[in-house]
C-alpha cells in the first residue's frame, strides 16, 4: 500500500514538473535531482527546437508546390543563410554560457547587462550582412552552381532573407538569453508565436489566397521574415515585464565594452564551429549540385525532415549546456558532468527510436511533401543511410554543448575541424566523383564524420579540462 502511494506521489510530482517547466519556474538548477532539472528545461527547450525546424520544414512544404527548381533554390539559399545560423548560434552559445554562469553565481544584474551586450553585438552584426546578401543575392547562388530559372526567377527569395537577416540573428542571441537564466519557456512560447503566424501566412502569400497578393517562392520568405519579427518583438517585451527569471531594467541598458569584449571572445570559437560545421554543408550542397536539380531537391527535403527530428535533441543538448554553465558557476563540476551524461543517454535513446523509423518509413515521409518519384527516390536513400549514424548524432550533440555550455567553445572548434572540413567534405568528394557513388557518397562521408565527432567529443569530454574553463 505503501509503495503504491510513493509511486502515486512521485508521478504527481513528475506532473507537477511538466506543468512548471512549461508554465514557468524558479526552480534552482544546481540543487536537487539533476533528473527533474533535466526534464524542467529538455521540454521547453525540445518545444521550442521542434518550433524553430517549423520554420524549415512549412516552408518546404508549401514551396514543393511551386516545382524541383524552386525547392533547390531553397535548399541552395537555406546552404548560404547556414552562415547566418553559424554566427547567430556562435554569440547564443556564448550568451548562454556567460549568462547561466551568472546565474550560477546569483549575480543577476550582470546577468542582464550581458543580454543588452548580447542585443547589441547581434545587431550590429547583422546590418553588414544584410546590405551585402541583399545586393548579391543572384551572384551568391551562381557561385553555389545554380543556373537558370533559379537566378533569374527565384534569386528574390534569397535577397529577402538576406535582407532580414537581423531577426533570425535576435531570435536565436534573445532565446539564448531566456535559456541561461533557465527561463526556456519564454523561449518556447516565442517559437509558437512566430511560427503560428509562419504557418498562417505562407499559403495566403505564396498562392495569393483571399486578399493577398500572390508572391510565389517570395511569399515564404516574407511570411517567414514577419513571423520570425513579431517573435523578437514577444522576447524584447518579456525581457522588461519584470515576470521573468531574467530582467532588463532601465539601468542596464548601458554599453559594457568589457562585458560584450568578453561574449566576443566566447563567442568566436562558437562561431568557428559552427562556420566550420556549416560551410562543410555547402561544400556537401556543391557537390550534389553536380548531379542536378532532382538530386538537390530530394537532398533538400530529406535534410529538412532531419532537421525536424535533430532540432528536438538540441533542446535536450541545450538543457545540459545549461546545467553545465550553472552547476559551474556554483562550483559543483562533478554535477555539471553527471548531467551531461544522463542528457546524452536520454538522446540516444530519443534518436535511436527516431532513426528505426526514418529507415522503415523513408518513402512514406518523402511523400509528405512530393508526388515526384524520382525526388522521392533520392531523399529516401539519403533518410536511410543517414539513419545509421543517428545514435553518434545523439552523443555527439550533447557532448559538444556541454563544451560551449562550460565556456570551451576552442574544443568543439577543433573537432568540428578535423570531422567536417579533414575528413567530410574530403571524404564526400572522393566517394561521390571518384568512386562513382554520386549523391549516396555524400551522405555515407556524413554518416562517419558525425560518427568520429561522437568518438573524439567522448575521449576529450572524460579528460575533464572542461571543467576548469573561465567566462
């Protein structure tokens, strides 16, 4: 009778943590059991991974309609916006490790003046970048092989998401913000809002349905360009609500040249890393564009539906670079280590689960988003094989945000190093053009260079240097 109370009492509490994790808690992270810590910031951080591969996979969607060349062009442009994501990412990761830190030592004020800091630089990075990309945008897909309808017709989906690049730099540095502090609900419910209005306007704008014009493949860089917008509107005005673990009052908003020096400096392998990461992707992109639009596009749609999947194990990746950054700070390293441990298991299991069914049901899913055999083909042979190395993704993704949630943002560089520009893109080539592989080449180099990335992230992780790391 006993045990079936304590049984009932714990499910309740697990509940009761669900509830908070979604709904908001003040819950302290470098106390209690790292179990419930997990589970209190994976799902808002898993809900809000989930909303932001939204973003990717509606656009597809709806854009698939419009044919093979207008897919690639997405595909193409998504290669080149990678870029964006590398620095965005760079300076969230930074963010996050500096501001949960901050919070690991109860400094709180600091803690917001980093976020302003944090604002700042990605405004200030992205103005360059939009003024660049929007005026080249025909020119930058020429140089990734693209030709024909695709410049002269679809180049307007590129310039517009170059030209608004600001709001995807905002939305991943602000989130990043929410996350530190462990406020990842905010974080959360500003991915639904900016998606909901995604979701809604692609249609109206791409087929120019009830009052609105019809912009084809510009619409969904519109659509997407405003939702993203108004979910960076939602995060600034929570950012001063005063109802949040983290918040912005009048007198910090002042410029801290020491403190944003400092996000820069952990930021910049950050950003090497994932401009390592993503450049490699464009590397693999040219390749495939070698053996056409339907190669390209059944790639396209294929990575799109990994995206979906992967994105929610960086929410628990994120959980764990949270509670590495945190437990650090209140100096309690062998807790920030069990907790990366205990993340990295539960995403192997996540994703193993997730690989069964992309290796069984390859076709079906390709067939979401396209009635062309030929494209259903490709995509599938690349969900398939992509598939054998998603338990190494799992492991791999925890491990190296446990290395950025601790500051060490140089280590993660030199593995993404070696594994994607050493031995991906290499190794992609040489399996596509020299072994007569084709598009199949590239997707096996994937396959072993995020399997050796696990490898290496475990061996340097167990040394512990990690742990000595100041931000």
């Amino acid at each position: 009778m006993e045990s079936s109370e304590e049984n009932q009492l714990e499910e309740d509490s697990i509940w009761s943590e669900i509830k908070a994790s979604l709904s908001g808690t003040d819950k302290d992270f470098t106390k209690g059991s790292i179990g419930k810590a997990i589970l209190v910031l994976s799902i808002p951080m898993v809900l809000e991974m989930l909303m932001e591969s939204v973003f990717a996979v509606v656009d597809i969607f709806f854009v698939s309609k419009l044919g093979a060349e207008a897919i690639a062009t997405v595909g193409i442009t998504e290669s080149l916006m990678t870029l964006i994501y590398a620095i965005a990412i760079g300076f969230a990761m930074a963010t996050t490790a500096v501001v949960s830190r901050r919070f690991g030592e109860k400094n709180y004020d600091k803690a917001s003046i980093t976020a302003v800091q944090a604002i700042i630089a990605g405004i200030l990075v992205s103005t360059p970048i939009a003024v660049f990309g929007g005026l080249f945008a025909p020119e930058l897909l020429v140089l990734m092989g693209a030709t024909g309808q695709i410049v002269s017709e679809f180049s307007v989906y590129t310039t517009i998401m170059f030209s608004t690049n600001f709001v995807i730099m905002l939305i991943f540095v602000i989130n990043s913000v929410y996350r530190g502090a462990g406020d990842a609900n905010i974080a959360m419910r500003t991915l639904i809002i900016a998606n909901g209005i995604n979701i809604f306007l692609d249609p109206l704008l791409i087929f120019g349905i009830w009052i609105f014009p019809e912009m084809g493949i510009a619409g969904a860089a519109v659509a997407t360009s405003i939702g993203r917008g108004i979910g960076v509107g939602y995060q600034c005005y929570k950012l001063f609500d005063g109802k949040t673990r983290i918040n912005v009052l009048k007198e910090h908003l002042v410029l801290r040249w020491d403190i944003m020096s400092n996000l820069i400096r952990v930021s910049l392998g950050g950003i090497g890393q994932f401009i390592i990461a993503t450049s490699s992707w464009i590397g693999l992109v040219r390749i495939i564009a070698e053996f056409g639009s339907v190669s390209l596009a059944g790639y396209t749609i294929a990575v799109r539906i990994l995206i979906f999947s992967i994105l929610p194990s960086w929410g628990m990746s994120n959980a764990a670079a949270t509670l590495v950054g945190q437990n650090l700070g209140a100096n309690q390293p062998e807790r920030a280590e069990r907790s990366t441990w205990i993340s990295a298991f539960a995403n192997m299991v996540f994703l193993g689960i997730v690989g069964l069914i992309f290796f069984t049901n390859a076709e079906l899913l390709m067939g979401i988003f396209t009635s062309d055999e030929a494209i259903i083909d490709v995509g599938a042979r690349c969900l398939r094989i992509m598939s054998y190395g998603y338990l190494a993704y799992a492991f791999g993704m925890v491990i190296i945000q446990a290395f950025n949630g601790a500051g060490d943002t140089f280590t993660p560089t030199l593995i993404n190093l070696v594994c994607f520009w050493i031995v991906e893109i290499p190794l992609a080539y040489f399996l596509a053009m020299h072994l007569g592989l084709a598009e199949e080449g590239v997707f096996y180099s994937i396959v072993v260079s995020e399997t050796l990335l696990g490898i290496i992230g475990f061996i340097l992780f167990k040394r512990g240097k990690w742990k000595t790391t100041q931000v």
